[in-house]
C-alpha cells in the first residue's frame, strides 16, 4: 500500500470514528431531551404537596419521564400504580420514618458534581444539610425519626466488583451529631477485636431502640451482617454473606441480598430473609438478581427495585418464600411506606 493510500485510509477511518461520536452525542442528548417529555402511558403525575405523615401513603423517587422527574413523589400504598402527586424536590434516594426524610442529592458543578444529604420534616423541608463523599447508594431512617444513614461509593462504581470502598454514616436528627463513618465502630469478629485496612459498611438498618442498629460489614473477602450499639460504639458479626439489610417491623427478621454461586459475577444476588432468633434462611420466590436494600411494606411482604425502561420499577414478593414476585409500580425507587 502507497503512502497516499494510507493516508486515505488512516482519513477515512478517522471520519468514520467522528461519524460515529456525533451520532453518539446527538442520540444522548436527544434522549436527554426526552426525558423532560412525559412519556405515552405513563403514570399520571400533578404537582401537590406531600407530608411524610400521611397514613396509608407510598413516598418514593419518581423516575418517570417528564417535568417531574426524580421528585418525591407519592401514591396510595393501596393502588401504588395510580396517579402520582409530585413534592419538587429531586433525591437520588430516600427514606422516612416518622415524619423524618433523609434525601440524598447531587450538586452538578462544572467540572464534577458533588453529594449531600438533606435531614427533611414532615413537610420536607430541610432542617440539616451533610457532605457525601461519594455517589449515594443507600439511606435509611430509624423508626422513631431521631436517627438518619446514609451509604456512599467512594471508589469503584458497584458491589458486585471487588475494586470498591463505601462510607457508611449515620446522623443523630435531634442534636445534628454524626458519625461520618462505621469504621470507628469497635468490630467484634468471631468473639475477638477485628482490626484490617479493607474494612467497608454498608446498608445500615434500625431498630425501634435508638440504640440498635444492623449494617452489611465486608473484610477479608467475605461479607457479615453485623449488630451495631451506637452507645457502646461496636458492631458485632451474626451471619454470613448478607448484604443491604433491612430490618422486619417486628424486628425478628432481616431481609438481605445473598451472593448465590453460579450466578453472572456482575449479577450474583438473591433475596432472603434470615430469621434472627434462628437464623434460618429462606428464599425468596423472585429468580431475578436482585441488587437493592429491600423495605418491608408490613411484616408479610418486601418491596424492592429492579432495572426498567426508565431508571427502576417496583416490585413485591411475600416474606416467606411462598407466591411470586409482582410488578406494583414502573417507573419509581427508594419507597418509603407511611404507617
């Protein structure tokens, strides 16, 4: 081949290649466009206002296309795939309890965009505000509203690699102290004082306490529920490869993500729950992977987030292996039920 002919090559193969990265952008922002267009027969959604006391209500992110997209948005838990009233505050994820939200948000800047977390009353306004370190994946708010957490990736981009770190805060509502960290907890591992440099915490549920709590500890290539006391400051191991648990209203079981062998290594979980006086395992009836912190609706059912067409949809299962897993809501995240 001459020179010349190269060169034409080495052209044409290099327009191809800008060809292809237009198209790319034009695509992507054409997508991004769309996304502010509410899309044929999607939920119903109004602007209104919306309490985190108002029984007998589902609160959630919205991941509907449209102006309302990534509000808080809520339904009736009854007819959760009904008409959405829409708060204007956008969260990557959430949680309430007892008429206290915790709202995990992105601060887009020029260059990178930051994180915070926003402690919300009743009427969702904020009352306190926190720095993130990374990319939030988690939130919790314990039963009585007084504490808040928060899990964030600070390196890597998934729990299903092994090249990531987590952050695990947890934040005192009514005195604003926090924890901005679980690695400061004293971890009792096996009956003995656990001490590694690769310790992560993720995932934090509460007890009705405010005392107790239950988080997913990793070391050493494994993965332990742990029992956390925020006044003595420890966490001890109860159980082994549990990940994201959330805790029953009854507080007897735990809900969590288990790694199962066999399965894709970028998708290797199944629902359970573990029974805490026991701790038998048992099965969930959904077969699909399942990569969320569960929320129980009521002590017979889970509730949880599987990819859609527009970000997530909800779906539920029963609590004790028995039935199937139920579509109950496209289009929505980080539920949040209101008893």
């Amino acid at each position: 081949m001459t020179l010349r002919n190269r060169v034409l090559v080495l052209v044409a193969a290099v327009a191809a290649l800008a060809a292809v990265a237009v198209a790319s952008i034009l695509h992507a922002s054409a997508r991004a466009e769309r996304r502010n267009e509410t899309q044929p027969g999607g939920p119903r959604i109004t602007a209104g206002r919306i309490t985190l006391t108002t029984p007998g209500t589902m609160v959630f992110r919205n991941m509907a296309w449209g102006p309302h997209r990534d509000e808080l948005t809520t339904v009736p838990a009854a007819t959760p795939s009904g008409p959405r009233t829409a708060s204007g505050l956008k969260c990557l994820r959430f949680y309430a309890s007892s008429g206290t939200g915790v709202c995990l948000q992105a601060v887009h800047g020029t260059v990178t965009d930051t994180y915070r977390a926003l402690i919300l009353d009743a009427h969702l306004k904020e009352t306190a505000r926190y720095d993130v370190p990374g990319i939030p994946s988690r939130a919790r708010v314990s039963p009585t509203g007084h504490f808040a957490a928060w899990t964030a990736f600070v390196g890597g981009d998934s729990y299903a690699g092994t090249n990531f770190s987590t952050r695990a805060a947890i934040v005192d509502t009514r005195t604003g102290k926090l924890i901005p960290t679980l690695e400061s907890f004293r971890i009792i591992k096996d009956g003995h004082v656990h001490h590694s440099a690769d310790v992560n915490f993720w995932g934090v549920t509460f007890a009705s306490d405010d005392r107790t709590f239950y988080a997913t500890l990793a070391t050493k290539g494994s993965t332990y529920l742990v029992r956390g006391d925020l006044r003595g400051r420890t966490v001890t191991t109860l159980h082994t490869n549990v990940e994201c648990p959330s805790l029953s209203p009854d507080g007897t079981r735990i809900a969590f993500k288990k790694r199962v062998k066999g399965l894709p290594k970028d998708a290797p979980w199944h629902l359970y729950v573990l029974d805490l006086r026991t701790m038998r395992e048992t099965p969930l009836a959904e077969a699909r992977s399942v990569d969320d912190q569960a929320v129980w609706r009521d002590n017979r059912t889970i509730v949880y987030a599987m990819p859609g067409d527009y970000g997530a949809d909800l779906y539920s299962v029963p609590a004790d292996g028995t039935g199937r897993a139920r579509l109950i809501s496209g289009a929505a995240v980080s539920p949040a039920y209101v008893r």
